[in-house]
C-alpha cells in the first residue's frame, strides 16, 4: 500500500515538472506536497505497531513487579500478532505458577502454626524475623514476638531453660515453668524439651532456627506405662503366693477349732486378716495398672459438679451457666473424688475447701484448694509417682491416678503449694468444641 502511494506520487511529481516546465519549482512544490503526505501515512501505519510495542514493554515491566494479571488484546495476524501471543501465554503460565506457590506457602504456613514444635528464626542482629503460635505461647503468652530481640525474651524465661539456649548445643534439658493464678498462689511446672539449634545463611546473613518440642507427656506416659507393667508383675507374683497362705491359714483355724487351740486359732486369724489386707491393697494397684480407655460424653458441669458435693463435702465455685464438659464421667468424678478427699485430710478445715471451675478458649480448669500443710519441695516432686505417699498407711495411688486419668483426657495436672499455707492441684483438659 505504502509502495504504491509513493509511485503515485513520483507520478505527480514528473508531472508537474514537465507542466511547469521548471525543474526547480517543481521540486519544491513536490517536496512540499510529498514530504508531510509521507510522514503522515508513516505515522498512520506506524501508530498501531507502536501501541503494540508500548503494551508488550508495560506488561514485561509488570512481569518484573510480579504483577501477572495483565494480558494483551491479539489485535493483528503478523509476527507482532505471534509475539503478543507468547507473551499471553507467558502471563498464564505465570499466574497459575504464583497460585500454586501462594497455595504451597499457605499450607505450609499452616502446618507450622499449627504444629506443637515451637519454631523461632532469628536473624545476625538477635531480631526474632519468625515464629509459629507454640512459640509464641512458649516464650511471651501467646503476644507476637516478631521484631523482638531474642535475648531480650530469653532473660525473662526460667534460668535453665536460658543456659540451655545459650549453650548453642542441641539436645534435652528440664525447665521450671512458673505460673501466678490468682492474687496468693503461684504455680510450679518442670516441662522438659527437646532442644535443635541450627545456623545457616540465607540472602548473604547469618541466621539461628531454634525448634523447642515439648516432650513432657511422652515420657510421662512411658513413665506410667513402666509402673504398670511393675505393678503387673508384682501383682501376679503376691497373687501366686497369698492365694495358698490365705487357704492354708484357713485350714489352720479349722484344725485349731476341732483341737481347742484357741491360742493358735488367733494366730492363723491374723495371717487370714493379713493376707486379705494385702490382696485389697494389690487390687488397688491392680486397678491403676488397668484403668481403662475413657468413654467420652458431653456432661453439663455445674449438675456434675453438683452430684459429688452429695458425696464429699465442699465449696463449689461454679456458674450454673458454664456449658458443657467433653469427659469420661465415671472416670472424671473419681479424680476429682480422690483430689477433695486428699484435700480434707491435709488437716484442713471443710469450709476451706474449695472447687473452682474456669472454661478458657481452649482448656477446661479444675481447681481444688485447701488450706492443709501442704507439701515439702521433695513431696512435691514425687506427689504424682506410684508408691509414694506422704501420710503413714498410705497407697500412694490416689494422685497418680488422678493423673492418669487427666492424662488419658488429654491434659495435665499441676501441683503447687499456697501462700499462707494450703495445697492446689489444677487440673487442665482440653476443651473441645463437641456438636450434639
């Protein structure tokens, strides 16, 4: 087209020449009329390419500010036409890469948060730039500690828990976690944790992850499980032994009673009576050692609560529009029978003696305070083993089972001496949201 306006014009052009006769004037008036008719069908012809060209540079510019959501109209069937093609095609690619790794990130964001492995990244400056929820929780109550100076968190937790993170060493280690409830009690946990530490550089920078997973319960649960299966033993092997003395010291008496040895008659009743002793008190173990799965059921708590006050007495701190508890109630109702009954044989008085219910976001609290001697430091740490027992005559069982059920419930049971004297046993369950 283009080819063909510029010979009409030479056309023109020798035209004009030969009528004016005058080469000169000709070409001036040629030039005249020919040069602004070229420019302007160079521009006409010119404008769309440009446009092209100008909508192809904003979208690879676009591409470079990871902006992918503009495409071009295929206006044209020529190798520019091609060109803005690939470059649609490019753009697709490229969002449904981004979604795809937006997605990959979301999932893998979500995977840490809700893990129970505390995750804190620092960078070279001792800045926290990352953490998931448990750390949160671990280190500042559950506040975002992102932008905060790591040491500066670490001077506030237990003094164990600081030496084993400054030690750059990875491994196990035990820390007192310590808990204010309330204007006169403080409470005392040891939680021990599984320590990785490691360093790397990411973006030309030093960087420090430290992954803190707690594993209390585990080996609370191996623990137990390893008392069960002493109790088991023990259990089988006293059975084996106290069935014959029981049926000989029988046997005994019967023969004293048709000689009229009186004396001895005694004698073998005493073994009797023993021995029968010692079998209730392996039954009782022997229960422990077989507490069974809980049966979960919703139960409406102030009516639950209500029930074991006809059977112990106390004072019952509870609203009677506190909801529902997701529990084993057999189970649950002989915890919290053995915490009362262990709390009015501290020496405490019976209206001290109190049962305190606080549903959280996520835990169920039970709390069960008195005003008894409460413990020693020793007694403390081994309240909740099998065997141990702080009075004379006694098993030794009603603590462990205590936290035996509560740990088969999937909670924990802390223990912690009150100012001004007295005990409270708190015990967390999880509370779960349960659709009826």
């Amino acid at each position: 087209m283009l080819v063909f306006i510029i010979l009409v014009i030479v056309f023109m052009v020798s035209s004009l020449t030969i009528l004016l006769d005058d080469v000169f004037l000709a070409s001036v008036i040629s030039i005249a009329i020919v040069l602004p008719t070229i420019l302007l069908i160079v521009h006409s012809y010119m404008a769309p390419l440009n446009n092209v060209l100008m909508a192809l540079n904003n979208g690879f510019q676009n591409f470079l500010d990871n902006d992918f959501s503009v495409s071009i109209a295929k206006t044209r069937n020529d190798e520019l036409g091609d060109l803005v093609a690939v470059y649609n095609k490019v753009g697709a690619v490229l969002r449904d890469e981004r979604i795809h790794l937006y997605q990959r990130e979301l999932l893998l964001d979500t995977v840490i948060q809700t893990t129970p492995l505390s995750l804190v990244l620092i960078d070279d400056t001792g800045a926290i730039i990352y953490s998931n929820s448990s750390a949160r929780v671990l280190l500042y109550d559950g506040v975002s500690i992102n932008g905060l100076n790591f040491n500066d968190l670490l001077s506030k937790q237990a003094e164990s828990f600081s030496l084993a993170v400054s030690s750059g060493l990875s491994g196990l280690f035990t820390a007192t976690q310590r808990k204010t409830s309330g204007s006169d009690e403080t409470g005392r946990t040891n939680e021990t944790y599984h320590l990785t530490q490691n360093q790397f550089l990411l973006n030309g920078r030093k960087h420090q992850l430290y992954l803190f997973k707690s594993i209390t319960k585990e080996i609370s649960r191996q623990e137990v499980s390893t008392w069960k299966k002493v109790i088991r033993l023990i259990s089988h092997e006293l059975n084996n032994s106290l069935a014959p003395i029981t049926s000989l010291a029988h046997s005994g008496r019967t023969l004293c009673e048709r000689q009229g040895e009186e004396k001895l008659a005694t004698i073998f009743d005493t073994m009797g009576e023993r021995a029968r002793y010692l079998q209730m008190f392996i039954e009782g173990y022997a229960e422990f050692a077989r507490l069974p799965k809980p049966q979960l059921s919703i139960v409406e708590t102030y009516s639950f609560f209500e029930s074991i006050q006809q059977i112990k007495t106390f004072e019952l701190i509870c609203e009677e529009k506190t909801g529902s508890i997701y529990c084993d109630p057999s189970q649950l109702q002989q915890a919290i029978i053995n915490l009362v009954k262990n709390a009015l044989e501290s020496g405490s008085l019976e209206s001290k003696v109190s049962l305190s219910v606080n549903v959280n976001l996520n835990e169920y609290e039970i709390i069960v305070r008195d005003r008894g001697k409460g413990m020693t430091e020793k007694n403390l740490s081994n309240a909740l083993l099998p065997f141990y027992s702080t009075r004379s005559g006694g098993t030794g069982l009603g603590l462990p089972l205590c936290r035996e059920i509560v740990e088969a419930h999937g909670g924990k049971i802390l223990i912690s001496n009150r100012k001004n004297g007295g005990l409270k046993v708190t015990l967390l369950l999880p509370n779960k949201k349960v659709s009826k």
